[in-house]
C-alpha cells in the first residue's frame, strides 16, 4: 500500500472528531426519516425496538467501525484489505468496502432529493407562504412541489453542487466551525417546536403513540424496518463513521467518544417525534402519510406560532445544514478511496462522486412524479405471497437502511468479533475497563449478529 497517497491528517482534538462524527449522524435520518417511519410502522412498539437495535446493535457496531477505521487509516476498501492483510485473513474483506462504498452512493442519491425539499422550504418559509394555510394548504404547497421535477432538479442540483463543494477542500475546513452552532442550534429550534406542540393540546396523544407500544402490531416488517432506521440514523455500516474514525487520534476513547454520538442522535430523533406527532393529532393528519409527514406538520406549527417566519425560515436552513454534514459524510469513503487508489486531486474526486450521486438522484427525483406508479413483482413465500417494489426512492431506500447497511454492520461485527485478533482489538480499543471491553465484545460477538441475522429470518418470514 506505499504507493497510496495517505491523504489523513488528524481531527484537531477529540471534540473535532465527536462533532464531525455527530453531524454525519444527525441529519434527515432524526427529523425526516425517524417520525415518518415510526408513523407507518405504529408507533410505541415500532420507537422501542429502534431504541433495543440502537443500545444492543448500534453502539457496539459503531465502536466496532470507528476502531477499524482508526486502525486502518484508510478509505474503508483499503482498511479492510490493509487490516485483513495484517490479520492473515483473506483478501475477500475488501468486499465489505465495496458493499459499504456502493450503498454510500445509492444513500446519496435520494438523500440529497430529499435535502432539496428542505432547501425548497427555506423559500417558503422565508417568504411567509405558510400563513394562513391550514392541513389542505400545507398538503397542496407539499404536492406541488413534489409534481413538478424541474424544481426538485433544482434544489437537488443545488445541495449536490454544496457538498462538492465542502468535500473538494477536505472534510474539515469549514466543518468544524458548521456543526459546533449546528447542534446547539438544532436542538433549541426543536425545543421551540416541541413547546409549541405542547401548546397545541395533543401533545398527550402524541407522546402516548411514540412510546405507548402496541405488539400486537409487529410484523418482520416492523422489525426489520427499526433495526434498518437504527443503522441509517447512525451512519453504520457503510464506511462513513469508518472514515471519520481514521482521523481520530490514538489517545481519544472510542466507547466515550461513540456513546456521546449516539445519545446526541436519540435525542435528536425523540425530540422531533415529540415535536411532530401532536401536530399530526391537532390538525388531523395521517402518521402514517410517508415521506412528506413533517413538510406538511410543520408548517402547520410555524404558520400559527408566534415568529413562525423566522424560528420555520431558521428551521428549515438548520435541517438542511444538518443533512448537509451528513450527504459529506456519505462521500467521504468514495473520494477518498479514488484519490487513494485513482490519484485523482481531492476536487475532481469530489466531483466524480457527487456527479454520479447527483445522476441516480434523478431516479428519486421522479419517483415523485413522472415515475410515481409502483413497479415489483409478487413474490411466494412460505409466509404468504408478498409485493416486493414501490418507486425508485422506496426500493433505494429500503434496500439501503434495510439490507445493504446491517449486511455491513453483520460483517464488521464478525470481522471484529470472530476474524481479528483480540489482541488487535484490545490494543486499539484501548478500554482501561475490563469489565466493559468484556461486555461490549460479547455483545459484538454474540448479540449483535446474531440479532441481525434473526431480523433478517424474521423479516422474510422465515421464523
Ligand atoms: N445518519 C444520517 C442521518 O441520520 O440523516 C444519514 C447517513 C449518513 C446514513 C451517512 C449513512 C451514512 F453513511
Ligand atoms: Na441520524
């Protein structure tokens, strides 16, 4: 590998790599995705399996990537290979990369449509259009823009061309500075909203259908649909909290630095279920509506609260920094790895994955439109016969969070857990506490594949 150019320095501190690491993972992943899940999937029984999958699959697979990563040095293709290399294990490892730099991509794609709603809504919100409108309203301005494919073109265009961008001048310029007012005010913006939805009278409604958890109700589905959010939120399996963690200095505690993202991103996610479903509730919206749930609920809160134009105009530019932090985030192994192996400058890199991603998010951009009729096929399972298929969005996406994401995160877990030697893994895990190491390596070795891979069975029907 001496003829890779090693393009790390090192995060400036431990808090730089903490920041970085939470901007990838606080994103659409909490405040679009998390509420609109739970939403379709129930509720109460849907949010505290998502919490078990975080606790038992999440933290200890983060661990696991972060140390890897840290250990390797390297875009994850060349982590893999260099470490398995150093282990004496087959060359095949590599594939993990590769699974990990292909769902990167496919994540990208839809992630930086999506985005572009929020971009969209900044307009909006900033121009005062949501005054005055009631559920109808809100639901309209949301349809009219997912009807029309030139703007969702544009807005795609535009946070496409913004991550270049950032990631042609390296991940930490800028960075650092963006996240560290990010989160604070992230956080304040949903306090804000969640008061307000305390204010609307529902508030109960909406707390009891977050946590309240009905069993009755879970299918494989379900289940399988928590264990994938807590993969996505998280950004595991797929390289990126890899890479973030080859820059991050040897003295740094991987189990303290990883456990402060992944409370940062609970919270995150509770807090914009607190925030959303008592809308749902006061204005009579379906939780289970899908994609565009909190682009119809919160518009409701900003049209009604006082200085809605400014906290909804402030709202909408956080959310799209914060997906921002995330999109570089799931660029970061792909460029790296090209000007790794491919010797291409930092820019062109850049610009070579950006342009791909921006090229399959022309697939999502559709889905909502020309495209929006569902294509599959029904399958026989011993379970019944089920319709696999949607739209392009809806197969990217639950191919991505559901499959290709905990197929990564089930790979590092044996990687780590059963193929690297413990000594390796103790050295660079570096816990002074045994009994922790203790409890988390089992976890890695035992708990969380085996979760998976029962997630798996259980999703096709097959237990
Ligand atoms: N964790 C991000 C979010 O919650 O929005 C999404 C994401 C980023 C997923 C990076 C995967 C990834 F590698
Ligand atoms: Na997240």
């Amino acid at each position: 590998m001496s003829s890779q150019n090693l393009i790390h320095g090192e995060w400036s501190s431990k808090l730089v790599f903490i920041l970085a690491a939470t901007g990838s993972a606080v994103g659409l992943g909490n405040i679009w995705r998390f509420p609109y899940i739970a939403g379709e999937n129930g509720g109460g029984a849907f949010v505290l399996i998502y919490l078990a999958c975080i606790l038992l699959i999440g933290l200890p697979i983060m661990m696991a990537e972060v140390m890897l990563g840290r250990r390797g040095r390297r875009s994850p293709i060349n982590t893999m290979l260099v470490l398995a290399r150093a282990e004496g294990l087959s060359r095949y490892w590599g594939l993990l990369g590769w699974l990990g730099m292909l769902a990167g991509f496919l994540i990208l794609s839809f992630y930086s449509v999506i985005a572009g709603w929020a971009l969209a809504y900044i307009l909006h919100a900033g121009t005062n259009s949501f005054s005055g409108l009631d559920a109808g309203g809100v639901q309209r301005l949301f349809s009219d823009l997912l009807a029309d494919p030139y703007r969702l073109l544009f807005w795609h265009t535009l946070f496409m061309a913004l991550n270049i961008w950032v990631v042609s001048r390296g991940v930490r310029s800028g960075l650092e500075q963006a996240v560290r007012f990010l989160m604070p005010g992230l956080l304040l913006l949903l306090l804000v909203l969640v008061a307000y939805a305390i204010s609307s009278g529902h508030f109960g409604d909406g707390f009891r259908f977050l946590f309240r958890p009905d069993f009755s109700q879970v299918t494989g589905d379900t289940i399988l649909m928590a264990m994938g959010q807590s993969f996505f939120t998280l950004s595991l399996g797929m390289g990126a909290i890899m890479i973030y963690g080859s820059y991050l200095n040897r003295q740094a505690s991987i189990a303290k630095t990883s456990a402060m993202v992944v409370t940062a991103d609970t919270l995150v996610a509770i807090l914009a279920g607190l925030a959303i479903f008592p809308i749902v509730f006061a204005s009579g919206l379906a939780a289970g509506q899908g994609p565009g749930l909190i682009f119809v609920t919160l518009p409701l809160a900003f049209a009604q609260m006082p200085a809605g134009v400014l906290f909804g105009t402030l709202f909408f530019i956080l959310l799209g920094m914060a997906a921002w932090t995330s999109s570089i985030s799931l660029m970061e192994p792909a460029t790296a790895y090209l000007v790794e192996n491919r010797k291409l400058s930092r820019p062109m890199a850049a610009f070579a994955v950006g342009g791909v991603g921006w090229l399959l998010g022309v697939g999502t951009v559709l889905s909502f439109n020309l495209w929006s009729s569902p294509i599959g096929l029904t399958l026989s399972l011993p379970g019944g016969s089920v319709f696999i298929g949607g739209t392009i969005f809806d197969m990217l996406d639950y191919l991505t969070s559901n499959i290709m994401l905990p197929l990564g995160g089930l790979f590092i877990a044996l990687f780590v857990g059963w193929r690297m030697s413990l000594q390796s893994v103790q050295d660079e895990l570096g816990l002074k506490s045994v009994w922790i190491f203790k409890a988390w390596y089992h976890v890695l070795r035992f708990a969380a594949p085996v979760g998976i891979f029962l997630v798996f069975l259980k999703a096709v029907n097959l237990i």
